[in-house]
C-alpha cells in the first residue's frame, strides 16, 4: 500500500480540528491540513494564543495543537488544501434536513457533497477520500459517482469510510486512546490498499488490534447503530427514573444494582433531564428515515421511540418543576445552572437546558442561566427563532444571562440543574450562601443527580431530584 505523506481534512468543526489535530500530533512526519469555508473560524484556530480563544472548548486541545505550523496547518484555501493531499477526509457537518423531503430525519447531505464535488474539480492526482461525517448507509458509493462523473481522466480516487466515535468534553482523551478505530472499505485490491494506508497513520499511536477494518456499509452504519445503543441506554434508564419517582425506588441505585452484572455494564445509564448534543437524536431519526425508506416501518418505530422518550422527560420534567412551585411559575425567577448540554464543553446543541429555559419562558417566569463555557451570545442566538427578530426580543423580555451562579440564584424561587458541571455539586459551590440570598420556600430541581439532597435539605431547600421520590408523595 501507499505510503501518505500529506493529508487534508475537510471541515475544522468539532470532528475534524480535534482529530487532525491529534493525528498530527502523533505523526510528525505526516504533513496535515485543515481547510474550511468559513474564514472567520479557520483565522481563530490559526490566530489563538490560548485555550480561551480556541473557536471550541476542549480539555487538552490547546496541547495537540503545540504542532501548529510545524506539521498541523489550517487553511481557508481549500483548493491548494486538496490538490495537495494524498488523503482527504471529509469532516463537514451532516445536520437533520429541515425541509423536503425525508424533512425532521433525514441528514442534510448538502455540504458532503459539495465538499465531493469539490475534491472531483481540483484533484489533478490520485486521491483516498475518507468519510469522517456520520452519514446515512451507502453514502459512499454516491460520493464514488459524483467523484467518478466529475474527476478529470486518469485521476483515481478510493472511497474509505472512518467514522468518528469521539465524544465532546473528552474529546482528546478519546482520540489518544479510542476503544477502536473502524475503516470501512470496498471489498477489493485497491480499496484494501487504500485500508491499509489510512491504518498505517493510526497505528502511530493505536494498537493494532483497535484498528478493525469492515466492509464500507458496516462501516456507515456501525456509527449510526453505535449512537442509537448509547441513546437507547438513556432513555431506558429515564423510562425507569419515572417508574422510581412514583414508587420509591431511587433510579441511582436500581443504575446501580443493573450495571453491576458485566452484561448490562455501569455506563451510559445516568439518569438525566435529556440527553442532548449534536448527534444522538440525529443519528437515531437517520436510521428512523433509513429503516423506512428500507420499508420497514416497525423498525424505525422501535428506534424512534428512543427519542420521543427524551422528549417526554424534558417535559414531565418540566411539568415537576411547575407542580412544585405550587403550580404557577407566573412571575417567579428560576435560576437555570448550566446550557452547555453536558459538562466540560461550551456546545449547546440540542441542549436540554434550551427545552427548558422556552418552557419556563413559556410560563412567563424570569429565567437566569449561567454556564462556566457557554458564549452569551450562544445562548441568545438558541432562544431566539431563527430569522424572526421579534422572538430575540421577547426572550430578553424574560431571561438574563448571569456572570455566576450567585447572581443567577439572587432572588430566586428555585435552581434548576440542567448540567453536570463539576462547579455546581455542593462540594465545590457554597449553597449555604446562595440559600440565604433566595426566596423562600427555595427548591432545587436536580436533573442531573449530581447533588447531595439530604445535605441541602438540611440547609433548608426544598430538593426534588430526577428518579427519586417527589416530596409531595412520601413512602417513609
Ligand atoms: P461542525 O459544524 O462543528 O463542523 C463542520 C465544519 O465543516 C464547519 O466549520 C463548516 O464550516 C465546515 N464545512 C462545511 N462545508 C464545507 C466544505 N465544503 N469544505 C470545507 N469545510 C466545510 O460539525 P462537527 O460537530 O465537527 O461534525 C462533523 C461531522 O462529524 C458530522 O457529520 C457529525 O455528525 C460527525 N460527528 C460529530 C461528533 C461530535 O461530537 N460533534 C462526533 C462524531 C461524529
Ligand atoms: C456522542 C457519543 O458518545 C460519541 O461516541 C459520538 O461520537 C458522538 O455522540 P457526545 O454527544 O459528544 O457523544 O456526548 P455523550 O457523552 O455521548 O453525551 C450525550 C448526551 O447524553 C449528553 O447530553 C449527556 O449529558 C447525556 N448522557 C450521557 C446522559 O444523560 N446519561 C448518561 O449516562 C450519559
């Protein structure tokens, strides 16, 4: 197989910088390059002195990228990126359509294929484009006709697939030491050679044995299928956090007491107000929208179950928090601690805390959020309909946006916990003070199951937690 010399990534978003970042950092005599349409992120990855002015927040990031300039470079000429990669990976995003057909499930192939079209356009040599979006299964062999149709003659390109598994906030961690590395290839000479060069690159630092190659399908759809287990997971243990509420079992230990038979496994079953994140509830709908255009409508209704579970805990959730407050939220202030949509990164996407911050705005109650990474305007720009600039205003009506969680809390009838951040369990936050400064009855709604209820309740709070028993139902 070829040896790679030079590689370029398409895409420097959450994916692609961090995993060129890492492959650089681990192979220094591998020339790497990021390109992307958007010049204003590439100029703060090229631009940024410090962990703060990263375009994202990632433990460790600001470390890998000590290789910039000497072999990690980043680009907004994605033309000279291309034509001078022996393999490109293509690293856009994939987002749920929004309109036409297969609209609310299907992936928006758009900026995959214009990123193919691209590469078709400028190649002037043989290339190895990798798939590292999370795409619909045989996506592969559409961007293999589009790059075929469109390539200038005897130019040869060879179609991998290398889903990403890497989760935000342990982003790096993940990267340096991933449970696997799956590549995904045709059945034949060249694409088995083509394999075996992008296994060469990962081998600098991945154990052989992590490094597994399937046929390109699989590969497509292992990545789906991976997402929708995890998820499944979530919205089975939140299935049972409403069983617990009701019966006095407390969904902690029922976790717990499960986790520990090595079949089932402890992970992935905390119980949570929502999962949330870019991709989960994408790459389920994807599979939704993939089972029915396979015609097979019981599968994609056993899928997307999963997310209509996370719907209906945000808002029974929701209904908690209003029940409690005596069933008007009317004029009271609820402290929201975190947006992010989990701890150790400042993405928002499908948050849970944005669900939540619409409903109690809903119910005309003032909302403080604060969150340690979030940008402000990250959080305007999710509580605002996009386009309609009457919406911002209405949401600045309601909501403040706080420098900390005791400004948040000041005054307020109760704190709602939207994200695990390490800064808001009561070891590290003084809830003694914040407690003083609030209205009272003052509740706390956990959803999340980082605190310590009986400790707070002894402070004086009211403290309803997600799967444990509502304080007006009393089992004792
Ligand atoms: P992102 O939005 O952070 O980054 C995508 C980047 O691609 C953007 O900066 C955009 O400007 C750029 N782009 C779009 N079209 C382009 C083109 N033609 N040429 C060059 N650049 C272009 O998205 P992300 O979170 O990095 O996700 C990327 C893909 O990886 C998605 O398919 C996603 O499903 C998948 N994925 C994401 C995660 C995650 O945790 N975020 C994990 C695994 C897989
Ligand atoms: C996920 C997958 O884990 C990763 O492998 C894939 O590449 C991308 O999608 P990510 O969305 O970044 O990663 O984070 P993850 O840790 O999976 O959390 C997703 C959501 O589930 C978060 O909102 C998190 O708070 C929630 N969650 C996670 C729970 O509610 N309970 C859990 O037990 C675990």
């Amino acid at each position: 197989h070829k040896k790679i010399t030079k590689v370029c990534c398409l895409g420097a978003g959450y994916v692609g910088s961090p995993t060129s970042a890492v492959i650089a950092h681990k192979s220094g005599d591998l020339q790497v390059t990021i390109a992307d349409i958007s010049t204003e992120r590439i100029s703060r990855w090229i631009n940024a002195t410090n962990e703060k002015e990263l375009p994202i927040y990632e433990p460790g990031l600001f470390d890998v990228l000590e290789c910039r300039g000497r072999n990690l470079h980043f680009t907004a000429d994605i033309d000279k990126a291309i034509e001078e990669a022996d393999l490109i990976f293509v690293s856009v995003n994939t987002p749920t359509k929004k309109k036409g057909m297969g609209a609310g499930f299907a992936a928006d192939l758009g900026y995959v294929e214009s990123a193919t079209r691209r590469i078709a356009k400028v190649a002037t040599s043989d290339k190895i484009v990798v798939e590292k979006s999370t795409v619909p299964c045989r996506t592969a062999q559409s961007m293999r006709k589009i790059l075929e149709a469109n390539g200038k003659p005897g130019v040869h390109f060879d179609i991998l697939s290398n889903p990403e598994f890497l989760a935000e906030g342990t982003a790096i961690k993940d990267l340096l030491s991933p449970d696997r590395v799956l590549i995904g290839s045709l059945d034949n000479d060249r694409g088995k050679s083509a394999a075996a060069s992008l296994a060469e690159i990962y081998a600098n630092w991945v154990p052989r044995e992590r490094i597994i190659t399937t046929n390109v399908w699989s590969s497509e759809l292992s990545k789906l299928v991976a997402n929708a287990l995890l998820a499944q997971r979530i919205s089975s243990i939140n299935a049972v956090s409403a069983i617990c509420e009701a019966t006095g079992a407390d969904v902690d230990e029922v976790a717990y007491a499960c986790g520990l038979d090595t079949r089932i496994g402890p992970k992935f079953l905390k119980a949570s107000v929502g999962f949330g994140g870019s991709c989960f509830q994408k790459d389920i709908l994807n599979l939704v929208y993939l089972s029915e255009s396979l015609h097979l409508p019981e599968v994609a209704a056993y899928w997307k179950q999963v997310v209509d579970m996370n719907e209906y805990q945000k808002s029974r959730f929701t209904k908690r928090v209003i029940q409690s407050l005596f069933n008007t939220l009317t004029g009271k202030k609820i402290a929201l601690f975190g947006f992010a949509f989990k701890k150790d990164t400042g993405d928002t996407r499908e948050s849970a805390a944005i669900a939540l911050a619409k409903n109690f705005v809903q119910e005309q109650c003032q909302v403080s959020i604060y969150d340690p990474k979030v940008e402000e305007q990250q959080i305007w720009l999710d509580l605002s309909e996009p386009g309609v600039d009457s919406s911002l205003t209405e949401a600045k009506k309601y909501v403040t946006i706080a420098k900390d969680a005791f400004e948040a809390a000041k005054d307020a009838d109760a704190i709602v916990i939207a994200t695990e951040w390490d800064a808001f369990k009561d070891t590290e936050l003084d809830y003694e003070k914040i407690y003083e400064q609030m209205n009272k009855p003052a509740f706390i709604f956990d959803g999340r199951l980082i605190l310590d209820s009986k400790k707070l309740e002894k402070m004086g709070f009211k403290v309803e937690v997600i799967g444990k028993t509502r304080s007006e139902l009393s089992f004792e």
